[in-house]
C-alpha cells in the first residue's frame, strides 16, 4: 500500500512540474534559465528590428545591428551628396560672375561701341567707291581710234568713216584690230552697232590688265549680234574676266577688237573640226556682210550709254 501512495506521490509531484513548465512557456517569460528563452529571442529579433529590441539588446543581439547599419548609410547618404551638390552649384556660379566681370576692368563701353562701329562703316563707305559714277563713261573710244588700224588684218583698206560711225567691210574670216591700249577701263563694255548681213554672226573682245595683246582665248568675251538693219547696244560684262584675275575692271592693257566672228565650222554630227595642219576649221563669212560702229565705252553701269542718248533726245 505505501508503494502505491509514494508512486502516487510522485507522479503528482511530475505533473505539477509538467504544468508549471507549460505555463512558463506560453507566457513567453524572457527572464527564465531555461534555454527555450534565449530560441525565443533569437526567432523574435528580425521580426521587430525597428523597435526598442535592438536599445535592449546586448552584444549577443550584434547581428540584429545589421540593419541599423544599413539604416546609417541613408543618413550618409543623404548628406554625401549634400556637399557635392553644393560644391557643383556654387563653381559653376562663381565662373560665369567671374568671367564677365573681367572686361569691364579694362574695356569701357564706349571702348566696345566703337569697335562694333568699325566693320559697320568700314564696308557703307567701300561700296559707296566701289562702283563709281553710272551716270558718266569712263572713256568712249569714237571714230578716231575705230577707224585707226583696220587695214592690218582681214580688213577692206578703204573704210568710209563718218562723224557717227564707222563702217567695216572683212576680207577674211577672222577680221581683228587693236583700236587702244593703255586706258582706264570699268566693268561694263557696250558698244554701239548696226549690222548688214551679218545675223547671228559673234562680236568679240579681248582684253586684260597685263601684256600686249591674247596669246589664247581665256582673255575673250563675245555674243551674238542683232542682223536686222536697226541701230542695238551690246553690253558686255567683264565680270569673269574679273574673277578669273585677268582683269582688274579699273585698267586695260590692251583691248583687241574683233568685229565680226562667224564663228568654227560645224560637222555632219554638229562638232567643230581640225583641218590636215591641226587648225579649227572656221566657219564662212557672210556674203555681203558689213558693220557700222559707232563707238565702243567703258561704263560703271550697263546702261550708262543708253541713257545719255535718251537724255539728249529728249533735251
């Protein structure tokens, strides 16, 4: 009998420390020696970084410092770029201020306002001198030096010449003289004509500001002339002549004249051609052909000519 009361006894005693084990551990008691606790903690650290666990915690609980040190870099962060930042608006402002301050300790502003009025009159008063008085020739060569030297070359020797013109009669294909040399010139040339014979027939020049006479035709001008009886200007720009450098549009070396052109002979397929020496055949001179001349000018304008005689016509 007293076994069963001591195996009683003790099963009792087991069951009461059964129960107070199970009580201490579903209150969650951090102070308890038992080694539950410390499990406890460790499984309940990550869940609440934020709050005071990590100001409780001991160096047992560094690892739960983890985040507190991902939560310093913010900071860091934050105020890193602070001063760069800082840095990068203040050199930029402090350049610009700087650089335009400099002129002004050594350029006034009517130091610079004159500068600026240079190149703005330099090119007014330029272009008032450039192209001289439209309104007058330069020079007008008339009958006196049209009619002096025709018979040098392909010319009739017996030239009528009046007060108002002169008239020219070629003997050859190529008829050519030289009325002047050494004059001051201007960009435009027009020449007074009448024509018989002689429609789309060329008239040609050659001139430059260098040298005695053309050694080829990079120095020529020509156009075509008007056969129908009837008193025409023809007007011819120097203006290549100008920009390739052989004349200056201001002084004339020598000016070759060449009335009347027909111009190359054409083949079957429209292409000029040489003859057995190697020489462009040219083409032929109108029968009958003939040209009165009345002057040849040099104009600062085209029109310079024209409108003198309407002047005069009308006066």
């Amino acid at each position: 009998m007293k076994k069963v009361l001591v195996f009683l006894s003790l099963a009792l005693v087991l069951l009461l420390t059964v129960v107070a084990c199970s009580e201490n551990a579903g209150t969650g008691d951090e102070s308890t020696p038992d080694g539950t606790a410390p499990d406890t903690m460790v499984t309940d650290a990550p869940v609440a970084p934020e709050t005071t666990v990590p100001a409780a915690t001991t160096a047992p609980e560094a690892p739960t410092a983890a985040p507190d040190t991902d939560a310093a870099p913010t900071e860091a962060d934050t105020t890193i770029p602070e001063e760069p930042a800082t840095e990068g608006t203040e050199a930029p402002t402090e350049a610009p201020t700087e650089a335009p301050t400099v002129p002004p300790e050594w350029l006034t502003y009517t130091e610079t306002e004159k500068i600026i009025e240079i190149p703005t009159e330099a090119p007014t008063e330029a272009i008032t001198e450039e192209p001289g008085d439209p309104t007058v020739p330069v020079i007008v060569l008339g009958t006196d030096k049209l009619s002096a030297g025709l018979e040098k070359y392909h010319l009739d020797n017996g030239i009528p010449v009046t007060d108002d013109y002169v008239t020219i009669n070629p003997t050859g294909e190529d008829p050519y003289y030289k009325p002047n040399s050494n004059f001051d010139g201007a960009r435009y040339i027009i020449i007074k004509y009448r024509t018989a014979n002689c429609d789309g027939i060329y008239m040609q020049v050659y001139l430059a500001s260098s040298g005695g006479g053309p050694s080829d035709d990079s120095t020529m001008l020509q156009d075509k002339l008007i056969g129908d009886g009837e008193w025409h200007y023809l007007v011819i720009d120097t203006q290549p002549l100008i920009k390739a450098g052989k004349y200056d549009g201001k002084y004339v070396s020598y000016l070759r004249f060449d009335p009347l052109d027909p111009g190359y002979a054409l083949d079957e397929n429209g292409q000029k051609y040489k003859d057995a020496n190697g020489n462009w055949v040219r083409a032929k001179m109108p029968e009958g052909a003939s040209l009165d001349v009345a002057y040849i000018a040099f104009c600062h304008a085209p029109d310079t000519m024209q409108n003198l005689e309407n002047q005069s016509t009308e006066s």
